[in-house]
C-alpha cells in the first residue's frame, strides 16, 4: 500500500457547505459540481486512481481521486483511512457500464473529486462500523457512538423520529395538548419500584422518578386540559429483559369526557395512521377484540399472537379421570395439538420439556398420533374411551402431536400459551409480514398477591371498575372485572390504559380494598382524593410503550436497537460507566452516609 511522505494535514471547514447528502444523486446529476462530507468507509487504492466509499447517515456514494481532476488531492488520499471525516468538492459523473452496482442506490455514478479537507482523523475502530458485524453487544454498546454509525441502527433512530413526528401530527390534528409533567415527584405505590433522588434541600427526604405521569395526567383533567398527550420518560427499577429498559418512553394521552369507546377508537386511528405515514401499510379498523378470559382461555397469555391458529383446549373434563396420576391431581388440564408435528424428535421434546419448566411446569406430556398406535410414555394410562373422545374433540389426524400441561390454571396457561408461541417459531407457523392487533378487554380488577395476603390492582388502583362490580369489592372481589383494555400485537403490548375513578369515595372504596388504610391512603395519595372533590370530569386514558412499539415496526430483535444510548440488563451503562459512585462530599451535602459492605468469607 503506498502511502505519503508528509502526513495528510487536518484542515478547518471554513465556508464550505454540504450541497447533497450521500444518498441523493443519481444520473440526473451528472456534470454538476457538488459538496459532500461524511466518513471514509472503504478505501480501495489502484495506485492511478483512488477510490473511496464516503458515507453518512442516509447512505454512500464513491468519490474518486484522479490524476486527471487534481493529481495533488490524488497524492494526499493516499493518506486515508476508514472513519477518517472528509469534506469533498467534485463533479458527479456516470459510472461505465461494468461498474454500475445496483445494489447501492447511488450506484450509477460517483463524484470525480476536485478538492477535499480532511476534517479529523480517526483511530482503527474496535469493530467494522457495518451491518454485518459479529462484536459482541456489550462491546458495541461501550462504543455506542460508533454502533450508531452503522446503517441499521441509524435507520433504526431516523425511523423513530419520524414515528414520533407522526403520533405528534396526529394529536395536534386531533385537539390533544402536549403538556410536560414532573420528574421530580413523590413515591407512590405503583407496581414497580422506584427510582429515588435524595433531596439536599430537604435532607433525609426523597424524590421519586415517575414510573408514568399517572396521577398528573388526572390531575390535567380535573384542570379542564381535557384532552392531554406527552411523549414521556418513565422509570422502573425492575429486573430487565429484551423488551424492557430501567427508563423507557411512553406516548401518554389521557382524555375528558371518554368512555372505553371513544378511547380505543381515537387509538387505533391513530396507530393506523402511524402505520400508514411510516411503513405504508394499511391497519383495517375496528381491530380485532377479545375478552381477557377468551386470551387465556384459547391462547395461555393474556397479550394473544392471534397471526395464527394453534389454539389451547381445555381436556379436564376428558382427562380428570385417567390413571396418570399427574392429571389426576391436576386443577387444569390443557391440550394443544400441533398438525404434522409428529416429525419431532425426542431431543426437540426434551427441548421444550426443559422450556415450560422455566414456568413452574413439572414436565410436558405428549402424543404422536401414527397410523396404527399413539406414541407417548402416557398412552397405556388412557382408556379406549378417553381416546375416542380426544380424537374427536381435538380432531387429531395422522401425524399431529399433542402436548398436554396440567397442574394450577396460572401455570398451566403460562407454560402452554408461551410453548404455543415457541412452537409457530419452531414450524414457521407465524407469518413474518403481517401485523394483527387485537385489544383485550375485561380484565379482573383485582389479583390476588399469594406472598402479602391481600388483593393488589392489576393495572393500578385508580381503574374503574365495570358498571355494577363496585358492590363485588366488599363481596366477591376476585371477580370484579375492569374498566380496562390492552392493545397487543404480534403478541406483544404495546398500549393500555383504561377508564379513571373519578370520584373521591369510589377511590377511597378502592384503597380500602387494596388493604390501603385512610391514613396511608391521605398520605400517598391526599392531593388526588382532594382533586377529586373539586368536580373532576369522567376520563380515561392510554399510554403506548413506544420503544416496544418501534422495535415491532423495525423488526429489530431488542429495544436496545431502538434506543440511543441503552443501558445492560444489569442496567448499567457500559459507555459512561453510569452507575458510579460519588464523592464524600456529594454524600455530606445530601446528609446521606453508606453502610460499609460486609467482608467477603
């Protein structure tokens, strides 16, 4: 490789002015004179002539350095190298036929460069800033300034923005007021756990980082702001996964004067809007709604991939009475049954017996239905009878295998419904193209916590029960059922909310059923209950997770891919190396001192 005698010199940028980005000229640009600036991502040296793939975030075009435009500028690139920052000054001209690539946009020509400035040099990045890059994830997440780089997740950030920019226009057009709510705010009991602040103001008291702007958005209603949106942080101190980070974003809307109705129908516009102006893909309206006991009932979960049709059945009443001991004892006893799926091996089996467990399941009972016998370790405990009936009942045809959970209904639908998900993948049952939303509605109100004894709110404690299921709080609360909706898809939520308490003794009612006495209940929640006294309008609301959201669309398998600057599963930031401890004197001006780690052994 030849390279300059005198190092190539850093120039400022002065008057120089992009003229295009990287992926805007074609043929119908040639001969013109243009200015282009990005990073340098090939370099390929034929000595005579020097060619370079110069990219920035919408894409690449080739400059070439010849003796025949500026053999001083031919000289000096000798001298580049990847991710160096060039500005470059050049006439765009056709490429000869042999070397048009059609699989780059700007492919047909390239720029024939006159003059260029090397605007800063660059070390050898730690990985190949491309798409195809095998580094591993903590190590790009370290270098994320250069991961963000690469064209996929580039576009990734651009799609989000204009995502964001879509939901906006929508609200506006539809009389919704973007209003900022505090960051700053008190613990209240929520679901999650909070992140808090310690205040140096107020020495030994706290801030909380909002886990949602839940109660200020009601509080905006009580105001008469009655119609509301916010594109919001939010923060959870829970154990993370793929599809959750310790701070997310939120699309948040809340309305005045709305029943489920007019909710649902105001969010599927606009998702389908979104949908449209992003991907250019039609969402038909209404979508597609099922009770929460019909999800669990046919699917195990209650966020339903309903893009296909393996469903769950309910075998009890034809099982119960086998002498396999496990269905015996069973309170539920599900089959699902999978056409053609005889062709598992038993090490597959095995996979999947080890991947239900993951749910408390204690194994996984199975059938192949062959010509001539059922194989399966459990065959010999069905009678003639129970045979008979599941044939007909499940339809079973040569070839299928049926799987069976049994023990309590959580696990058994928990375990089956997330096997079932487990197996569209495994026989390219789901169709990858398609989008299918569906809103689950009916939720129970309450759940019971078995560890502290006491019924907790299954979304949060300011959900309106259904007409008529007040009175079941101090009756049957288990079956009080909610004012409450979820929209999924692709089994995944992306949105719920549901309709508010609006009234200060309904609230008061529902604390008392969540065990929250009056004293705790004034104390974490007074301003709301007073709110509520001041003629507060019926409202409800949503909130899309839209980082979840924008990883769907994008089809990316992480919201990390979909976030700027992510943190780990361990929440941390590799890059800043956040979190990180603080000075003696940071901790004396909070009034806070730490309690010493107990030594190791």
């Amino acid at each position: 490789m030849r390279e300059t005698k005198n190092e190539l010199q850093v120039k400022p940028l002065g008057w120089w002015i992009r003229s295009h980005y990287c992926d805007e000229l074609g043929v119908e640009d040639v001969d013109q004179q243009v200015c282009l600036m990005g990073w340098v991502q090939y370099r390929r040296d034929h000595g005579g002539l020097i060619f370079i793939d110069l990219r920035d975030r919408k894409g690449l075009t080739q400059v070439v350095f010849t003796p025949e435009f500026n053999a001083q500028a031919l000289e000096e690139a000798h001298g580049l190298r990847a991710e160096f920052v060039l500005a470059v000054k050049g006439v765009v001209r056709e490429r000869p036929g042999d070397m048009v690539n059609p699989n780059l946009k700007t492919g047909e020509i390239e720029v024939a460069v006159t003059e260029f400035r090397l605007l800063n040099r660059a070390k050898t990045p730690p990985f190949i800033i491309e798409d195809r890059v095998d580094a591993a994830e903590s190590l790009r997440l370290k270098y994320r300034y250069l991961d963000l780089r690469r064209p996929f997740m580039s576009e990734n950030i651009v799609f989000r923005s204009r995502a964001v920019q879509a939901v906006r226009e929508f609200l506006h057009e539809n009389e919704f007021i973007e209003i900022e709510t505090p960051i700053l705010t008190k613990s209240t009991p929520e679901g999650a756990r909070d992140f808090l602040v310690p205040s140096r103001l107020n020495q030994g008291q706290f801030y909380a980082l909002p886990q949602s702007p839940q109660l200020f958005k009601q509080l905006l209603m009580c105001s008469g702001l009655d119609r509301y949106y916010q594109v919001v942080k939010c923060f959870r101190d829970e154990d993370l996964r793929s599809d959750r980070q310790p701070e997310f974003t939120q699309v948040d809307i809340e309305m005045s004067f709305a029943d489920e109705e007019a909710v649902m129908s105001m969010a599927e516009k606009m998702i389908s809007e979104l949908f449209k102006k992003t991907l250019d893909v039609y969402m038909e309206t209404p979508f597609t709604r099922i009770s929460y006991a019909q999800a669990v009932a046919e699917y195990g979960l209650d966020r339903p991939d309903i893009r296909f049709d393996l469903k769950l059945r309910d075998v009890t009443h034809i099982v119960k009475g086998s002498e396999f001991r496990l269905f015996a004892e069973a309170d539920l006893i599900k089959a699902l049954v999978v056409p053609g799926g005889s062709i598992l091996s038993r090490k597959d089996i095995d996979d999947f017996t080890d991947f239900v467990k993951i749910y408390g399941a204690r194994g996984l009972a199975w059938i192949k239905i062959k010509e001539n016998e059922w194989q399966s370790p459990i065959a010999k405990f069905l009678s003639e009878l129970e045979r008979s009936t599941l044939s007909v009942e499940l339809d079973l045809q040569v070839g299928d295998i049926v799987f069976f959970q049994a023990g309590k209904p959580d696990m058994v639908n928990t375990a089956l419904g997330s096997l079932r998900v487990k197996l569209g993948e495994r026989f390219d049952l789901i169709p990858k193209d398609v989008f299918a939303p569906v809103w689950v509605t009916d939720f129970p109100l309450l759940e019971w916590d078995e560890e502290e004894k006491r019924w907790v709110a299954r979304h949060h404690p300011f959900t309106s029960p259904r007409d008529g299921h007040f009175e079941l709080l101090e009756t049957d609360p288990g079956q009080a059922l909610a004012r409450a909706y979820d929209l999924v898809l692709n089994g995944n939520e992306i949105g719920g909310g549901s309709i508010r308490i609006h009234n200060s003794l309904e609230q008061q009612k529902m604390f008392e059923a969540l065990g929250i006495i009056e004293s705790e209940a004034k104390s974490k929640f007074g301003f709301l209950l007073q709110a509520l006294e001041y003629g507060a309008p019926p409202h409800g609301g949503i909130a899309f997770g839209l980082d979840r959201l924008i990883m769907l669309m994008t089809k990316t398998a992480s919201i990390r891919d979909v976030i700027a600057f992510p943190k780990t599963q361990k929440a941390a930031c590799v890059m800043t190396e956040a979190p990180s401890g603080v000075s003696p004197r940071q901790l004396r001006e909070l009034g806070l001192k730490l309690r010493e780690k107990p030594a190791e052994g």
